[in-house]
C-alpha cells in the first residue's frame, strides 16, 4: 500500500484547507485511515481517524468541531477537510493507514501552515 497526500499550503488563520490522501496498491487489505500531524520540536498527533466500514469517525480534542475526516472507498481516498484554522494548526500532515497483516503505514506528508 502506498500513500500520497495533497492539499496542504498556506492559508491564514480562520480559512480553510482540504487535505486527500490518495491510496494505491493492496487497498482491499486497508482498515482503518486517519490523518496525524506533527509541529517542529513536538510529537506526532493523532488528528482525526475513520474507521472503512460503517466510517465511524474519531476527532482529537483540539481539531474536534473544526475538522472533518470523511472517505470514498470507491476511489480509496480519505479528506480532511479543516475550518477556522489557527497558527497552531501548522504542522506537517500525515496520512495512515492500518493494512491488514502490515500495520501501520505513511503517506510522506503535506505541509500546513496558518499564518495569524
């Protein structure tokens, strides 16, 4: 499974931005899709997640409300459609995907910044 995330620029605080992250490969092996991110000097954060079947959705507390994760199987592509974006948001994005028998794998990120 490969990952290829789009989308990312520079936008200024409280616009919006829409990431895709495109997969390609084994996708019938791909579980759960989430986006993380990761802002110089800071760990790797879990942003958002959604689950392939019924795509129950999961949100990180400081994204939750403004975020919104959605996936089309049929074109194997999940979005993360971010609102009202602050300086704090900057970061780089991560697309994941949980791949059967494989775990965890990692698109090569996309670069957010929010300039205030």
């Amino acid at each position: 499974v490969q990952l290829v995330e789009s989308g990312g620029g520079l936008v200024q605080a409280g616009g919006s931005l829409r990431l895709s992250c495109v997969a390609s490969g084994s996708t019938f092996s791909i579980n759960d899709m989430g986006w993380y991110r990761q802002a110089p000097g800071k760990q790797r954060e879990l942003v958002a997640q959604i689950g392939r079947g019924r795509g129950s959705t999961y949100y990180g507390v400081s994204v939750k409300g403004r975020f919104t994760i959605s996936r089309d199987n049929a074109k194997n592509t999940i979005y993360l459609q971010m609102s009202s974006l602050k300086p704090e948001d900057t970061a780089v994005y991560y697309c994941n995907a949980q791949v059967l028998y494989k775990g965890g794998v990692w698109g090569q990120g996309t670069l957010v910044t929010v300039s205030s």
